[in-house]
C-alpha cells in the first residue's frame, strides 16, 4: 500500500491511496471524503494475464494497452530536475 499526495493545500488535502484491491481498502476510502482508492497495475494486470485461457484476444488487447502505459510512465517518471522518483516499497 502507498498513499500519495500532490502536497498542495489547496487540493483539500486528497489522498491517493494505491493498493493490490484487498476489499478492506475499497471500504476505507469509500468511507473517507478525501481518499482516492486506485488499485495497482501489476496486480490489475495479473487478472488480464489469468484470463487469457477464456477470453485470449480481449485479455491480449488490454495486455498491451497496460504495457504501453507502463513504458509511458517510464519515459516520464523524472522530477522537473531530472532525478528519478522512487517511492520505498511498503512506505
């Protein structure tokens, strides 16, 4: 689990709260005005990668759908000055 904020007072302090879709947090953020619930890609695309044996064109579509936007998030994970950001995995 992650929580991110853009750091700005004036975005009502929201909260990004990105996971791996365990039920508890959808209910957390459900019940909290400034929490956004976003489930994490890898896991998402597990269930794509799962699917393949029923349903392989549809499953393979969003497969690379899913795979471009991890190269779009490469290309553009810098900081305006150039240095990566990493966010500790657990933190």
């Amino acid at each position: 689990m992650c929580i991110y904020t853009n750091g700005s007072s004036n975005d009502n302090n929201n909260l990004l709260l990105l996971t791996d879709g365990y039920a508890a947090y959808e209910r957390y953020a459900a019940q909290s005005d400034n929490v956004i619930h976003a489930q994490c890609w890898i896991h998402t695309r597990r269930y794509f990668d799962q699917a393949q044996k029923a349903e392989p064109e549809a499953s393979e579509q969003v497969l690379e759908i899913i795979g471009q936007l991890y190269i779009y998030e490469k290309k553009s994970s810098k900081t305006a000055n150039g240095k990566k950001v990493t966010i500790p995995n657990g933190q």
